[in-house]
C-alpha cells in the first residue's frame, strides 16, 4: 500500500518508469526542492511526522529507501507487538 502511494506521488512529480531501484534524483530527475516536496507528502499522505535525522533528503536515493522510511513510520515496531 505505502509503495502505491509513494508511486502515484512520483508520477504527480512527473516522473515515469518507477521501480523500486529507481534513483529519484538521477533515474526520476527528481531535484532538490522535489525531494523536499516529497519528504513533506509523506507526511501529509501517511498522517506521520518524521524525526529531524529522516529529514535529510541525501539520505534518500531510491524508491526503496522512500518505501523503507515510511514503513519505518507506518509499521508497528517490535518494541510496541511485545507489549
């Protein structure tokens, strides 16, 4: 679910032929305000916030890693399933 959502974002950004080894900057043209957009519509589409060290846009160089931040935010984390 997250990667259909982060994939129709892209397509909204203009980019085309996104898979999840797909470089946002160099594959998808993505530059640096897009990926501050970005960073800012996972916030807003999934209802998170993101910690100050995940705001860094250079921390963020395929599709993957978006997908992987947001389940990140959007999974229940172990800690929280031995409870």
């Amino acid at each position: 679910m997250e990667e259909k959502k982060i994939v129709d974002f892209l397509t909204e950004l203009g980019a085309e032929n996104i898979t999840p080894t797909s470089e946002l900057r160099d594959d998808l043209g993505l530059d640096s305000l897009q990926m501050v957009i970005l960073l800012i519509a996972l916030e807003d589409i999934f209802e998170i916030e993101l910690e100050e060290a995940d705001i860094d846009p250079a921390l963020l160089v395929t599709v993957e890693d978006v997908i992987s931040l947001t389940k990140k935010y959007t999974q229940p984390s172990e800690e929280n399933t031995n409870e």
